[in-house]
C-alpha cells in the first residue's frame, strides 16, 4: 500500500477483483500482450493507493510500468491526462511518454474480474525522488516545472477543444483565485496561526488582477512525482491531477508541499522554496502580479494544510 494501512491482499481483493498478487499479474500479463503486444518476463511488485494501483514488470520493450484505474467516473479525464503526457514526451520534455497499444490508443479500458480498468503503460525511468535538501536539484526541478507550464501553455486551446465535455479535472473553472481565498477567510480559517490569517487578509485586501490566465498546469508537482539523477530531472511524474489554473497557483502548491513524500507528509523549508522559485524564474520570470500573488497563495496554502489537533509535522511553525 502506498499511504494506507490496510490489508494489501484485501484491497486488491475488495477494489480491483483480483484474489491475489499472482492472479493479478497474470491477468495483466495477457491484457499486455493481447492489447500491446508487449511480452512480460516478469513483474516485481503491485502498489495500491486508494482505487489506482501500479505495477512494475519486465518485459521485451524494457523496464515497464502499468498504471491502471477503476474509478469510471474519471475514466475520461486518465484518458486525456495521458493524451497530454503523450504531447509532452513527444516534446523532449522529461515524463515518462505513455507505451501506445496495438492500435494507438495511449490509454484503455478492459473488463477486469469485477469491474472496468483504465490501463496505461508506461516506461520504467530510474532516479531517485527529489531531495529537497539538494539546492542544484530543486532549482532544476523549478526549472521543469517552468518548462512544462510552458509546453502545456501551448497545448491548452487544440487540447481542451479536443477533449470531451465530462473531462471535469481539465475542465472546471471554478471560482477566480481572490474569491477562493476571500472565501476561505472567512468561512473555513481556524484561527491557528492568526498572525498570519492577519498578513494572509492584508496581502489579499491589496492584491492586484492576475492578469495572466488560466491554462493547463501539473496539479501536483512534489518529491514524491519528480525523479532525478546527478541533480537533474529524469522524470515529472503522475499528471493525473492536470487541471485548468494560474500558473502562478501550480507554483505556490509546489512550494508549499514540494518536501512532500508518500507517508512523510511535512512543510517545505524556505530555503527549498526559494531555490524552487528561482529555477523556476530562470525559465520563467514571474509578471510584478504573479509574484505578488505568489507571497498571497503560498500563506492562503501553507495555512490550509495545518491539520486540526495534533501538528507533528509543524505546519503552524513553519508559518
């Protein structure tokens, strides 16, 4: 299990219908030769998180990596995600460009044992997770996360006419960036850390137009999504969280939980931040807007991530 602590067999059970991990690779075995052509020689390990699951095998193509999915309602929005992670591979960017089956498609949906799957296969790239202790590296991964807004800028207008009406994680607008944090204030802040609510009220009392727009941005750039190698990116992984927003707000997410890493679950150190902006700015210079509204979103973030109760990881402190 990657973050839950439950039965792994059982989930795999319960969520997907496979009786157990040799039923599972089997089954995945024949739905990778029969609809990819590809030949699995073996497969190591399946990890499970929440109704998604991956599994890693070895095959004639190489080191491969299958991704697969039952939740139907997103079925639309996996498919276009790993259209746009097509694009971006084939733009020299670092991801893990999708495996196209027989017939192209870059994702599919197969009948499993109780229920639909949504498989994509991908190809295994080695690296390690982001240090966020390492300046060179996070500055190179501001850097790729510069890049890739700026590919997906590129991409937003052909890609979202394309794309079908339910694809709602692409899709949605939602409220304007002041009404959400407007919004917030005053209905959903606790209190924890009132000087900052303070600061967090005054910044956003004098915040200017955004005047860049919305395009397609990452969604969830994290250590826990970014490999590297020699203090290089490899690869930006899981673009499963893609959605209409500011670049500037994809930005401030990635600062807030850049430190992130599957059950560590802590606040991004200011020196990492800083280092993660100006990699990002050596690509793409903020507008005088966007870097007020970075200081805004970072504080509005890093408040909403303070848990209720217990704050082991001091978040609160770290404000």
């Amino acid at each position: 299990m990657l973050w839950e602590t439950v039965e792994p067999e059982t989930a795999l059970r319960e969520r997907f219908g496979f009786p157990d991990l040799t039923a599972a690779t089997t089954w995945m075995t024949a739905a990778l030769q029969d609809t990819w052509g590809i030949a699995v020689q073996e497969s190591s390990r399946v990890v499970i998180s929440g109704h998604n699951a991956i599994l890693w095998a070895q095959s004639d193509r190489g080191p491969l990596v299958v991704k697969w999915s039952r939740q139907g309602r997103l079925f639309s929005a996996l498919e276009a995600s790993t259209r746009l992670l097509a694009e971006l591979g084939a733009q020299g960017l670092p991801v893990a460009t999708p495996i196209p089956s027989a017939d192209g498609a870059v994702r599919v949906e197969l009948e499993g044992p109780t229920t639909t799957l949504s498989l994509a296969v991908l190809p295994e790239l080695a690296g390690d997770w982001l240090d966020v202790t390492d300046k060179a590296a996070v500055h190179a991964a501001g850097a790729s996360l510069a890049r890739i807004h700026q590919a997906l800028g590129t991409l937003s207008g052909p890609t979202l006419a394309a794309l079908p009406e339910d694809v709602r994680s692409l899709t949605s607008k939602g409220p304007a960036l002041p009404e959400c944090v407007g919004q917030w204030l005053q209905e959903r802040d606790t209190g924890t850390a009132p000087a900052a609510s303070a600061r967090l009220a005054a910044l956003w009392a004098e915040a200017p137009v955004l005047e860049t727009g919305r395009q397609l941005v990452h969604g969830d750039f994290r250590a826990a999504n970014i490999l590297t190698r020699d203090q290089t990116v490899v690869a930006v992984l899981d673009f499963d969280e893609v959605r209409l927003d500011h670049p500037v707000a994809d930005l401030a997410q990635a600062s807030v939980y850049l430190a992130t890493l599957f059950t560590d679950w802590g606040p991004t150190t200011p020196t990492a931040r800083r280092a993660l902006r100006d990699g990002y700015e050596s690509i793409r210079p903020l507008t005088a807007d966007e870097a007020e509204w970075l200081e805004i979103l970072v504080l509005w973030m890093s408040l909403a991530a303070v848990p209720d109760g217990d704050d082991p990881a001091g978040w609160a402190d770290a404000i």
